[in-house]
C-alpha cells in the first residue's frame, strides 16, 4: 500500500449503497504534512449550491489549486498520486476485496465491457467505447458553525468517492458532528436518483453516521440511491472549519 491509502483496515457496509470508512487512512508523517500545508482560507471559492462549504479545486479557484500542487511538496506527491494509474488499481483491488467488483483489471484502463454498457444506459448511449477511470481531488472546508452538504448522490460520472478528514487530534469534538450521514428516503419516488438531485434533510431517514476523526476516510460507490450529506455541524466557533479532502475516480 502506498503512504496515501491504508486499506486492511477499512471497515464496510453494503446496503443501502457500498460504503466504508478506515482510520487511519493515510501514514501518520504523511497526514502531518497535510495538515501543516493546510491552504489559506482566502484561496477557497464559496460553494453554496450543495449547502454551505469552501472548496479550492480544478473547478474552483483553478490558478490557486495549481500553484498549491506546484509550490508545496505534499500536495505535489498527492496529486502525482491520484492521477496515477497505480492509484486506480490500488482502491479497485482494495475494493474488489471486499466483494465489490467494478470490472477494472490491473494494467488495463479500461472497464470491461459490462461496466462499459453500464456507463452506456445511464448516459443514454447505445455504447460506451474507450471507457477509462481517472482519479482527480480537491480541498474542501465547511465552516464548523452550520456548515452543511445537503442530501445527493453525486454526479453519473463519478465511480468512487472518497474522503479524508485533515483536523488535528485536538480540535475537533463529538458534540460538533460533521459526520457522513448514509440517508434512505422517506418518499420511495425519491429512491431511484441516477441523475443527482438534491433532497432537503427532512426527506431522509438516517441510516448511519461515519463519524468525522483526524485522520479518517470514508469510501463509497456512486449509485442510483447513494444518497449521503452532512447535517449542520454546531460549533459556535467562527474560525473553526471542517477540512477534509474529496478524491474520485472518475468515467472519462
């Protein structure tokens, strides 16, 4: 395993969606170096549309994204990382080994031809030739003081998410929340959501909760009913912030 991604001791659930959590997620030196290299807050654009969060991406503040990945060594080795191929291989072994196959071989970037057909219907296309998974990351930050992601699913194109919270032991309590929340409609008509809309918190039933500790991941496949969110946190400190790191691997 890589310093980025420790996976014997990832922790799953399977219904209703796969989905697992492992802390710790990352080498202890390694998770230090995030957490000292940590950007500025100003560098961050304000994304309101799932809720109230922060994000700091190829999409959001791009220029600044770059010159955080160029300029800090740790962020440097960690988008090397995710973009590799041996990344991919990685997370779908470590997947695979947990009874979730998603047809990707080693040394061969493309799914196989189920998934392929899979990706075909769900982007309305009789085929889907050349299909290939790629990795791609940002900084994400909510303010500790209501910060929230609302009920979804995430976008077709994502095949895994994964996540890591960068918070120091010492900060971060309990009674703030910030966990992953794994929801079940209350409608069924809102069960079935390929396509990613959004639900407001009084939709959903929580089923679980992965609780947000330093150093923690949560992974988990993007499926018609993954619905996940974040409710909001109740810290009455203003400058607090839940850092966390979002990583996908993606259809391309």
């Amino acid at each position: 395993m890589s310093t980025f991604f420790i996976g014997d001791n990832l922790r799953f659930r399977y219904e209703p969606f796969p989905i697992g959590q492992m802390v710790p997620m990352v080498d202890a030196a390694a998770y230090a170096e995030m957490l000292a290299n940590w950007p500025k807050r100003e560098l961050f654009e304000y994304v309101p549309r799932l809720g109230n969060k922060y994000s700091l991406s190829e999409k959001c503040h791009p220029e600044q994204f770059a010159a955080v990945i160029r300029d800090t060594p740790i962020w440097s080795r960690f988008d090397s990382w995710v973009r590799s191929e041996a990344f991919v291989t990685e997370v779908m072994q470590t997947l695979a080994a947990h009874h979730i196959d998603l047809g990707y071989r080693e040394g061969v970037s493309k799914a196989r031809q189920t998934m392929k057909n899979v990706l075909a219907t769900l982007r309305g296309r009789s085929s889907h030739r050349g299909a290939r998974f790629a990795g791609a990351w940002e900084f994400q930050m909510m303010p500790a003081a209501g910060g929230h992601i609302l009920p979804h699913t995430d976008t077709p194109s994502k095949i895994v998410t994964m996540t890591l919270a960068v918070i120091d032991e010492n900060e971060w309590t309990p009674a703030i929340g910030g966990g992953i929340d794994i929801n079940r409609p209350k409608d069924p008509r809102f069960a079935y959501n390929q396509l990613n809309r959004q639900a407001g918190f009084e939709d959903m039933e929580v089923l679980d909760t992965f609780e947000f500790l330093p150093n923690s991941g949560v992974i988990f496949i993007k499926t018609f009913n993954s619905w996940h969110s974040v409710r909001p946190m109740q810290s009455t400190d203003p400058e607090l912030m839940r850092r966390n790191l979002i990583i996908n691997i993606k259809s391309i």
